[in-house]
C-alpha cells in the first residue's frame, strides 16, 4: 500500500468515525429531547383536562412531539449508513450494521504544534509526486546533453608489438583498435530534443512551485481553522450551560404556576438549539484535525520537530496517525 493510499484511507476512516460518533451523540439528543417533548405534552394534556391549558397549547406541543420522533428516526438513519462506511473501509463491507457498536463520545481535538517545519509538507503525496516527476526531466537533461558529445566505442580486438633495443632489451606496446563518431548528422536533431527536454524540465520546475504552494495554502488554512475551533467550542459549552440552566429553572417555575407555556417553549428551544450546535461544533472540530492530518500528509512525531526546532518535546503533545488506533470491534 503507497503513502497517498495510506493517507487516503487513514483520513477517510477518522472521518467517517467522528462523524459516525457525533451522530451517536444527535441521537442521544434526540432521544432526550422527544422525553422532554413528551413530557411537557403529558403535562399540557393534564392542565387541558383541567381547563388550565388552552387546547391551542396542547396541539402545539403534541407537534413537537412528533417532530421529535421524526427527527429521532432521521439521525438513526444516518448513523446506519456512516456505520455501514466505515465497515467497508476497515474491509468488512459484508458485517451487519448491529455488530459495530459507536460510542456516544466526543474527545478533544489534539493540540497542534505552534509551529510546523516545512519537512511534514514534503510528506504530501502530491509534492512527493511533483518532485518525482522534476527529479525525472532533471535526469532526462542529463541524458540529452550527453548525446551531443562524441561517443567513444572500443573494439574487442588489439595487437602487441614487440621490439629490441640497441641494449638488448625489448618494449611492449599495446595497440587497441578503437572507434570514436562524432554524431555530425543527428544534431540538430540532438538539439531540438535538448531544448524539448529543457522546457519540460522548466514545466516540471512550475508544477513542483504549484505544488508546494498548494501545500502550503492547505496547511495554513486548515490550521487557521483548527485555531479557531478552540474559542468556538468553549463558547457554544458556556451557551449550553446556560441555557440548560434556564430551561430547568423555567420547568420549575411552569409547574409551580411561575411562568406560562409560551416561556417554558421559548427556554426549550434556546437549550435545545444551543446543545445540537455544541454537537455540530466539537464534530466539526474533530473533522477539522483530520483536515490538518490530510494537509500535513500524516501527523506529526514531537521528538522529531523538537530536534530540529532545538525546543522541549513536552509542548508538542503526540498525534497518532488515526490507522493506529481504529479497532474492528468497536469505533
């Protein structure tokens, strides 16, 4: 299996995990907000028996009801199918859906170093491949330059001579029959496929440039992101806080005759809002890592860029490559 492929697949299946975990988490949101829905009907329906209620109010909450329930069968629905996508990418396509169980759980994102040395880029299946690709016209160049010089052919046949000097000695001498062409016709042809070469050679040049600067856009943005999920989530955590608290408070006073229906609804749907953006913001968050993940092709070791940084590794907490750390048995 290639990097890029490796890469591709590790991406694909943290993907599809958080997205199926964060769709555990709806769905348990869900569930919680049909009981609430069902028992603020139960309530209603008991104040209309008794003429406290206007029919009009029970109607409407008898609607929400409903809505609920449909809701609830939605993101059933679509928990199955991220179920069934990730048993196909962890090669057991043919499982029943009922034998992966998703955890209703939502981690926190790993921190990412402040800095990134321009060596994670490199990684990049499309850079890896842009460099291959100008490595090879570098080499062709080469090649094509060296067809214009004189080739030097020797043959496999020699002579030795033997001769005697006026002292008696006598001198050995080597004679090699040797060919050296000079390829006078072929060169213009020669050096139109050097030019050819050359400007191939410059195109491979610009698409490696392209290339890195890609890499760079993509890193960048997809940290700029990342940055900015941490005061995004922190503040959707302080909403629904308060906003649950409200919604408590309010229920109390409903029952005990403090506020009327219209209040208590309008302090359900403020809670209820507030909880499924919190959901959608920490998946999102954890969609966001995997981003940088792709971006950096694949994550990053802490003694690595410690070394080549000169800082502590305790700053740059691990991130293991999310192939690592998927189970079959349970997501």
């Amino acid at each position: 299996m290639t990097h890029a492929t490796q890469l591709a697949l590790a991406g694909d299946v943290a993907s599809e995990l958080f997205e199926a975990r964060g769709l555990s988490v709806q769905l348990h949101d869900a569930a919680e907000a049909l009981r609430i829905a069902e028992e603020l009907a139960s309530t209603s329906q008991i104040g209309l028996e008794r003429g406290l209620v206007a029919g009009v109010d029970t109607a409407r909450l008898d609607s929400d009801v409903a809505t609920a329930r449909a809701d609830l069968v939605r993101i059933d629905t679509l928990l199955r199918n991220a179920k069934r996508a990730l048993l196909v990418l962890t090669g057991r396509a043919d499982a029943p859906v009922g034998t992966l169980p998703i955890e209703a759980r939502l981690d926190v994102p790993p921190i990412v170093p402040d800095t990134m040395p321009a060596a994670l880029l490199v990684r990049r299946p499309d850079v890896l491949a842009a460099g291959a690709r100008l490595a090879a016209a570098v080499a062709q160049v080469k090649v094509d330059q060296l067809a214009l010089f004189p080739q030097l052919t020797l043959q496999g046949s020699g002579t030795m001579t033997r001769t005697i000097g006026a002292l008696g000695g006598t001198n050995g001498i080597w004679s090699l029959a040797s060919g050296l062409a000079l390829p006078i016709l072929d060169r213009p042809r020669l050096i139109a496929r050097l030019r050819i070469t050359e400007a191939q050679g410059q195109q491979a040049v610009i698409a490696y440039e392209a290339a890195v600067q890609a890499a760079f856009r993509d890193a960048d943005n997809a940290l700029a992101t990342v940055a900015a999920d941490t005061p995004r989530v922190a503040q959707l955590y302080r909403a629904e806080e308060r906003g649950r608290f409200a919604f408590e408070a309010t229920r109390r006073g409903y029952r005990a005759g403090l506020f009327d229906l219209t209040t208590l609804l309008q302090a359900e749907k403020t809670w209820r809002s507030t909880r499924t953006a919190l959901t959608g913001a920490r998946t999102q968050a954890l969609g966001n890592i995997v981003a940088v993940f792709r971006a950096l092709g694949g994550g990053w070791d802490p003694e690595a860029l410690a070394a080549a940084s000169g800082e502590e590794t305790t700053a740059l907490p691990v991130v293991p490559a999310p192939a690592s750390v998927f189970s079959k048995e349970k997501l």
